[in-house]
C-alpha cells in the first residue's frame, strides 16, 4: 500500500509539474496590431531560419531587416531605417512604438499565425507609409 501511495504521489507530482511549466514563447511567426485607436494595421512578421523581418503598414512593406534575441523574452530589431527593442509576453505579443502613429504611445501587436505572412509590394503610394518610421 505504502509503494502505491508513492507511485501515486509522484505520478501526480509529476503531472502538476508539468502542466505548469513556464515556455518561454519563440519570435517567430507572424504578429498583428488591431485596428482600432490607431487607423492602421501593423504586421510584423519573424523569420526564424535567417533571424529576418519585415514590417508592414496596411499591407505596404515599410521595413525589413534582422532581429536577435538579447535575453529573456528581449529581441533587438535593426534596419537601415530603424533599431530598437521588443520584449515577447507570455502571452506571445509585444508593444511597439510609431512616434508618428498613435502619438507616440505604445502599439501591442498579438501572434496571428506561427508561419510568417508576406505581401506583394505593389501599391503606388508605399512611400506615404515609409514615411511613419522614418
């Protein structure tokens, strides 16, 4: 009975051990922002084989570049046009800022899909969007 009740506890120990478990999320995929407040749809999208990525702004490509993980859930982004930092939630999103989107406030960006999502770049008035990160 003793080695029952032992088996048991440890299976269940076990068990609870590894529901909770802490995973870290993975950049990787793509991640999108809502449209509301802010007028426009943001999308990143994360390439894990060659750490690359592309920005879009209503579907226009606005940035692309390379990303690194620095520690933690914190990842450098950099462009020619841009670097800065983004720190994955738990919940596998992150917050950017577009000074000139959003006044200046923070803009979260949720995971839609873990494949990477691109456009075709064939809009006449892609440089009107360029212009928000520059």
């Amino acid at each position: 009975m003793k080695k029952i009740c032992i088996i048991l506890s440890l299976t269940i120990g076990l068990l609870l051990g590894g529901c909770t478990s802490n995973v870290e999320p993975l950049l990787k995929g793509s991640y999108q922002s809502n449209i509301e407040g802010i007028g426009y749809v943001i999308l990143m999208t994360f390439q894990p084989d060659d750490n690359s990525f592309v920005e879009y702004i209503d579907n226009r490509e606005v940035d692309s570049g390379t990303y690194q993980k620095a520690e933690n859930n914190v990842y450098k982004i950099k462009s020619d046009t841009q670097n800065f930092e983004i720190t994955l939630s738990a919940e596998d999103s992150f917050e950017i800022i577009i000074d000139k989107m959003n006044n200046g406030e923070p803009i979260k960006l949720y995971k839609v899909d873990d494949t990477p999502i691109y456009f075709p770049t064939n809009f006449n008035d892609v440089d009107k969007y360029k212009e928000f990160i520059k």
